[in-house]
C-alpha cells in the first residue's frame, strides 16, 4: 500500500479540529434551548405560544377588512396606532399584576382576564363577518374587537413578562446565592425561549391561517380562532404560577397610569387634530419619568446603559412601513391569494424560528449595537426584492428567465423572516438581567411601553407616508415613491442612534 502524502495527512489533522470546533458549535447552538427548558417555564411558554398562534385569524382577519370594510389606508394606519397604544401603557397592567390580587391571584387570574377579552374580540368578529351581529357597523364592531384583543394579548403579556424573571432562581437548593453570570445566563435564555415559543406558534398556524381563510366562510375561520385563549388558561391552570413577591401598591405609579389611560381614551374618542401626536409626547414623558422612579435605586453606570441602549433599540423601531397599501397590491396587481399568504406566512415563520433557534445563544452574547447595525443593514438590503415588485421587474423576469411576482415574493420572505424576532432578543435579555425584584412586572411593562411608542412613532411616520402618497384599493401610482421614502427613513433612523449612542453601549 503507497504511504499517504505526508501534505494530505497534515492537511486532514489541521482540518479535523476546525470540523469538530463547528460541529460542536452546532451541537450547543440546537440543544442550547432544550437544555434550558425547564417545567416551571411551562404558563409563560404557553402565553407566548398562544399569542403567536393567534395568527390562525390573520389572512382572513385581512381579506375580509379588504373585501368587506371601508377602512382607508389612511384609517387603517391611523387604527395602528391606536392598537399600539395599550402596549404602551403596560405599565398599568404591570402595577396591578405586581400589587393587586384578583380573589388571592397576582398571576392565573389576568391570564384568565386576558383570555376572555380575546375570546370575546373573536366572538365580535365572527358575528360582524357572519352577519349575525348588528348593533354597529362592521367597520365599528372591528375596531372595538381589535381593541379588546389587543388589550387581552397586553395582559397576559405582562403576566408571562413578570414570570420569565420569576422563574429563574437566584440561589442554589442548599440556599447559597447563584453565581450571578450563570442567572444572567438562565435570565436571558428564558427571554430565548418565549421568542421561540411565540414563533412556534406562528409557525404552527402560518399556513392553516391561509388554508382555512380560502376554504370557509371568514366568521367560521374566527370562530376557530377560540381555541387560542383556551391554549394560554391550559397553561395557567397547568404548572402553580403565582409570585412570593409582594409589595404594596405604588399609588404613583398606577395612578399615573390610569390617568394616562384616561387621557389616551378621551383623546380617541373627541377625534381631536393631531391627537396621536399628542398621545405620543405625553406618553414619552409619563414613562420617561416612571422610569426615572423605578430605576432611582440603580448605580449611575446601569443607568446609563440601559439609557443608551434603550435609545437604539427605540431609533430600530421607530420606522414606517409601506401601510395596507402594499399588501392590497399584492392581492389586485399580483394576484396573491389566502392560500399564498398562507405559504408565505409558513416559510418565514419556519425560518424565523430556525434563526432564533441557531442563533439565540450567540445574539445574547453580542452587543446590542452591533446586532441592530447588521439587522438594519440586511434588513435594508434584503428589502430590494419588495421593491422589484413595486417597479414592476417581476414582468420582465418573468418574461426573460420564467419566473414571477410569487418566485420573487417566496425569495424575500426567505430573506427578511429572521430579522424581527432576532432583534429582540439583546432587548429582552437587557430587561430581564436589570429587572428589580418585587418590581418585575412593572419594570418590563415600562420598558416595553417605551420600545412600543417606537413603534407608534413608526405607525404615525406610516400614516403621514399614506397622506403624502395616497395609495388606496385599486390605486396603486403612488406606491413607488411610497415604499422608497418609506425605505430610505427605515435605513437613516437605525444608522443615525447607531453613530450617535452605539459606543457609549458596553
């Protein structure tokens, strides 16, 4: 037998390391989630779960508003912002769930709140669309429906935020207090779980969402949907959820709240001009200065990073979208029907959830400014095949290499799908290591109240790009320069908080 090259040997005992340090990387990264999964995680999982598996109602929750209701794009940016609102004003649901027991319960009892609240928006729905519910207009009864599932999805969020700090334990079973590197560790590996969690439930009902849609009636797709609250009480009634953390009431805090809530309703209701502006200043000045009282115990430096970091994690989310517009051209122009919508949905939720699985461990390990700067970059670069669409290129590729608007749909859904949930992982982890204790829920609620005004921010920057280019069904001219400024503020805002705060973030 001829001796090997000796070259060919050095080779293959150079290579073998670098082959079992990726294949161990490999290991780690799929069975990091499963080997933090722990039975008490089960309620909030569920939680998680169930509102991402409430898009089984999306597609016909969309066709239906296309086909039947007289919404505007206009309207239905401005109905955004609205729906974004209760997010924002957590930290009411936070202060109640941290200090007011509902019949002994801090915790099983909102969940149970907010299922009800779901139930009944679907319930609205199914009846408007069926006909079977009369007193408003269809247009009325959505937009209250809306309201209340948002409200519901809040609540149980804020009951899942508080418990992914709960339940990570801070000592060891003998009583000795955990390293603290390993609970930050099992703190964000918690926050992993629930992104994973919500996009398996997405995932799960993607493209039955799109099926059911096209096969019956828009009220029976509704009517289905009854089953998600189910999912999210099973949970509750699963695993003992409720908290040792007591305090009393911060009268402050929660007044604050109710009367910020106050304002917000009566805002809404006298339809006044620029009402959502006004919302949006004084929101910011409410949380800006609740946060200040919560974090006033905190050491100068924390507070500082947690400001920075806030700050860019504010700039990533306060970008427009192209509105209703853009997705009632893919169903007139196009021709996308519930069916490809649903595939759409399915693909990028399996990808989404892929990316969160494989990657996870190593975003919570990144700076937070370097992940946002390369989700804004690809996010920028992966939106071109959305604007191919808009221009029209899918009829001279279809022409020159056979195929279409689907093909060119199918590869961007490909492309964008992770970005979104991966970039709130680093936000989450941050929340969750910094979270005071007997203050959880309403410290997630207050931090996340201030990242979603960046997305009302964003809705309202979406409404102003509608009025400015007016696209409406079946009126599509101004699509174009629509979706590039819309592109160009998406890619400017992130860039600029990054150049700005990103090296004062360690």
């Amino acid at each position: 037998m001829a001796r090997p090259d000796a070259r060919e040997t050095d080779a293959h005992d150079t290579s073998a390391p670098a082959t079992a340090r990726i294949a161990e990387r490999l290991r780690r990264a799929v069975l990091a989630p499963l080997a933090a999964l722990r039975r008490e995680y089960i309620p909030l999982l569920m939680i998680y779960f169930a509102y991402g598996a409430l898009g089984i109602v999306a597609v016909a929750d969309s066709f239906w508003l296309k086909k039947t209701l007289s919404l505007s794009a206009v309207e239905i940016a401005q109905l955004g912002v609205w729906l974004t609102l209760p997010w924002a004003i957590k930290m009411v649901f936070g202060e109640l769930v941290d200090t007011v027991p509902i019949l002994g319960s801090q915790r099983r009892a909102y969940v149970f709140i907010g299922a009800g609240l779901i139930a009944l928006s679907l319930l609205m729905l199914a009846g408007a669309a069926g006909g079977w519910l009369t007193f408003a207009s269809p247009d009325r009864i959505y937009i209250a429906a809306s309201l209340l599932s948002v409200t519901g999805v809040v609540l149980q969020d804020v009951v899942a935020d508080a418990m992914s700090t709960e339940v990570v334990p801070r000592t060891r079973a003998d009583g000795t207090p955990r390293p603290q590197e390993d609970i930050d560790h099992d703190l964000g590996m918690v926050q992993v779980l629930g992104r994973l969690a919500l996009s398996i439930g997405i995932f799960a009902t993607a493209g039955l969402a799109g099926a059911l849609a096209q096969a019956l009636p828009y009220d029976a797709v509704f009517l289905i949907g009854l089953v998600v609250p189910v999912i999210s009480m099973s949970g509750a009634l699963l695993v003992k959820l409720e908290t040792r953390e007591t305090r009393p009431t911060d009268w402050r805090l929660l007044g604050a709240g109710l009367a910020f809530g106050t304002l917000v309703t009566a805002l809404l209701a006298a339809d006044i001009p620029y009402a959502q502006e006004i919302v949006l200043v004084i929101s910011l000045a409410v949380i800006v200065s609740m946060l200040a009282h919560v974090t006033a115990d905190m050491a100068a430096e924390t507070r500082r990073r947690i400001v920075y970091a806030a700050l860019i994690i504010f700039a990533f989310r306060a970008v427009p979208g192209p509105g209703e517009g853009y997705h009632w051209f893919t169903i007139d122009k196009l021709g996308f029907d519930e069916a490809f919508f649903g595939v759409l949905g399915q693909i990028g939720a399996g990808l989404s959830l892929a990316a969160m699985w494989l990657l996870s461990d190593s975003i919570t390990n990144q700076p937070i400014a370097r992940v946002l700067l390369v989700l804004t970059l690809a996010g920028a670069a992966l939106s071109l095949p959305d604007v191919s669409l808009v221009f029209g290129l899918h009829e001279w590729t279809e022409r020159t290499f056979g195929f279409g608007a689907r093909t060119i749909a199918l590869v961007d859904t490909v492309a964008q799908s992770p970005l979104d949930q991966l970039s709130m992982i680093p936000l989450l982890t941050l929340i969750a290591i910094y979270a005071p204790a007997a203050k959880r829920a309403i410290w997630f609620a207050l931090m996340a109240s201030f990242m979603n005004l960046a997305l009302v921010t964003g809705q309202i920057m979406t409404r102003y790009l509608n009025e400015l280019y007016v696209v409406d069904r079946g009126v599509y001219d101004a699509l174009p320069a629509l979706y590039l400024t819309m592109l160009a503020l998406k890619l400017a805002i992130p860039l600029a908080a990054i150049a700005a705060f990103g090296r004062r973030v360690r």
